[in-house]
C-alpha cells in the first residue's frame, strides 16, 4: 500500500480573536495564504505540481466564505491550475483535511496534495454562520426533545460526571501556559512558526512572531479569581448538579491562526528530492453523545490504535486540544495517557484555538514534539461540536 507521508508543516503565530488582536487587521484569505506560501517556500517545490489544496475553516460566511481555500490558494500565489477545496467538520476541519489528503495520497488520486486550515474569529465571529436561524431542524429537535447546549455546558457536564475540581481545571490551564511560555522562552516553537507583518489599528504593518495569548505568569491562584463563564439561569434549572467550574480561563480563547502541510507519497516525495518528516501512520473519525458533545475524543482514540495496532505505552507524544480543561481530563483518565506526554509544548488553553486552522496547528506542534523528543509515534485528537472527534497517528521518520 502506498504510504503517506508528512514533508513539512508550517503555522502562523497565533492572535487574540478580537478586534485588538495582532491578527485581526489581516484578512483571513491573506492570513491563510502567509502559511500557504511558507510551506511551498520552505521545502522548495514546484507549486505547480500541487494536485489539491484541502482547507478547513468553521466560520465559512463573510471573509471566510464562497471556497476560501481557492483564494488563500490564489493570493499565495499558486499557480491558477493549482484546484483548492474547503470542508467543514467544525473544530476538526483542518485534522479532517490532513485525513482526505491522506486518503487521496493512499488511493493514488493524488500525488502532492496541501492539507490546511484558518480562523479568524477577530474578523468572522465564531457562530456567525447561523445567522440566527435554526441549523439543527426538526426531526433533531424530535430526537433530542430536552434539547442540546452550548459546548460550555457540555464542558460543565463533562466536569461533573468526571469529577473535576474547579482547583483541577484551574492547575491543568495554568501548567498550559507555563508549557507554553517555558516553549517559546526556550526557542522550541522556531521551527514550525513562520512570522509575518500584519496591519495595525492605524494600518501600519508590524511583525508578527509569537502566540498573543500565551500568559507566563499565569497561576492557579489567578484563575481562581475568574467568574464562571456559561452559568444562567435556564442551565441551573435543567442541571441543577452542575459545579459552575467552567471559566473563561480553563477554557480555549477565541483567536485568529493558519497553519499548513504538504503531504505526498513517499515515492512522490523521493523522486522530488524531498525528505519526509513522518508517515501518516493511521487515522479514525468518532461520533459519541452530542450533549456530551465533547466526549468523542475518547472513542476516536481507542478506535485509531485498535486501526494501527498500537497501545497507549506505544505513544510517545500525545496532542490533545484544549477546547476546554475538563475534555483532555476525561480524555486522560479513561485512556490512561501519562500526563507528561501530553501536550508537551502547551496546547490551546494557552497557544489558542483559531477553530479551522486548529487541527493543523496540532499536527504541526505534534511534529515538532516529536523530533525534541526523540518519539516515533505521536497521537493528536480533536474534539468537534456535534459529538464527532478526529484521531490521527503520525510515525516520525529519520
């Protein structure tokens, strides 16, 4: 069977979704198109043999609407030829890509094919895509007849049948950061940053390098301070058990972000004269309770190693995403991953989660991580509004 194999990954800095964010001056087609053009100058192909761009992006309306992968594609600079696509499994997305890329590579439909992703939620409001319609109908109403909540109250529900600490959430975010920061500080997020000029409120540019919402001094004790953030009234009186534990500070922030892979065959990538970084070892897609909503990593998990044959002690990096602190508990405990393996460089909690760009943001951190530490195989899940999650396992190569 043809492998599939990871030449290079690239992201952007990340920035504060909001309208003082670093990012927020930049459109998210030109935002996209920095990491398109990074990686095809980083690894010096011929833009001309790309056979697909795959992108996700969640917000797809207003600037990040009408295919915008086609645009990041053309405002890179790509060749016209050159076709694009966007997909949408929420936060997912761009995990989703890397996996269509792969599945394309593996069946022979496509030799060079670039899997990436972006979200600019200072510029598209995250939920601006309803438009303050009903996006579910009626038969899921009929199905779900108590009906379904906001992520927050299903991070809330997760705490609570878990058995999460408002101390616990708050000493896993603060660690987030501290990761984080201890990351940058040692210069371990060089390799997979590619900086750029972004305008300013007065429209000048300014350079870009490093993740805004990493907080280094960030402590239990200060997030102990926070209000939690999805408690009202309506909630209280339909889940009268629930801790109030979820706060705006072990949660993931709203941010704007891009990052991108080229994945080709590995007889594609010899006859280029390019050298893999890792193979595509193994991918799985899961859908769980959509109340839960976020639980869905779990059996995506157990559902990629039962696929490649591997145990979690096989797992020498593991990227879990940060969409909010009690999801990668829940996850932790029931697969039983060492802590320590576990979002190594910090995750979303601090890095930021610019929703469509995410998936790929992982991968490239799970790259890097891999090649600091030595691993051979690492894991990255992703978990996505509705109940689904993405699980993909990567092989580092020599």
């Amino acid at each position: 069977m043809t492998d599939a194999v990871i030449v290079d990954a690239v992201r952007t800095p990340i920035g504060k979704g909001k309208p003082n964010g670093s990012l927020a001056g930049m459109h998210p087609v030109d935002l996209h198109a920095h990491a398109l053009r990074s990686l095809v100058e980083r690894t010096g192909l011929d833009p001309a043999r790309i056979d697909d761009v795959i992108s996700g992006a969640v917000g797809q309306i207003g600037e990040q609407s009408m295919n915008t992968a086609r645009w990041a594609a053309l405002a890179a600079g790509l060749p016209e030829s050159v076709p694009a696509v966007t997909v949408d499994r929420q936060c997912g997305s761009s995990q989703q890509a890397i996996h269509f890329a792969a599945q394309g590579v593996i069946a022979g439909a496509y030799d060079v094919v670039i899997a990436s992703g972006v979200e600019s939620m200072s510029r598209v409001p995250m939920g601006s895509q309803v438009a303050g319609r009903d996006p579910f109908g009626p038969q899921v109403a009929a199905r779900y007849p108590e009906g379904l909540v906001p992520q927050g109250i299903s991070a809330e529900l997760i705490a609570a049948k878990w058995g999460f600490s408002r101390a616990r959430l708050d000493e896993f975010s603060a660690e987030s950061h501290q990761r984080a920061a201890k990351t940058w500080a040692d210069g371990g997020f060089a390799g997979e940053v590619a900086p750029l000029k972004a305008p300013g409120p007065d429209g000048t540019l300014r350079e870009v390098t490093t993740d805004e919402t990493v907080r280094p001094g960030t402590t239990p004790e200060i997030l102990a301070g926070l209000k939690p953030a999805f408690r009202a009234d309506v909630w209280e009186q339909r889940f009268p058990g629930l801790g109030w534990h979820v706060t705006a500070g072990n949660s993931s922030p709203i941010n704007d972000g891009a990052a991108a892979l080229l994945i080709t065959s590995a007889e594609t990538a010899a006859a280029l004269g390019l050298r893999p970084r890792a193979r595509i070892h193994s991918f799985a897609v899961a859908g769980d309770d959509p109340l839960f909503m976020l639980t869905g990593i779990i059996p995506a998990t157990r559902k990629v190693l039962a696929r490649a044959g591997l145990a979690v002690a096989d797992i020498d990096a593991f990227e879990v995403n940060e969409a909010f602190a009690s999801v990668v508990l829940a996850w932790q405990q029931e697969i039983g991953a060492d802590p320590a393996k576990v979002n190594v460089n910090g995750g979303a909690i601090a890095l930021g989660h610019p929703l469509g760009g995410s998936g790929a943001r992982l991968a490239t951190t799970l790259l890097s991580v891999l090649e600091q530490t030595g691993g051979r195989y690492g894991l990255q899940t992703m978990c996505e509004a509705g109940g689904l999650a993405n699980a993909t396992i990567i092989e580092r190569l020599d």
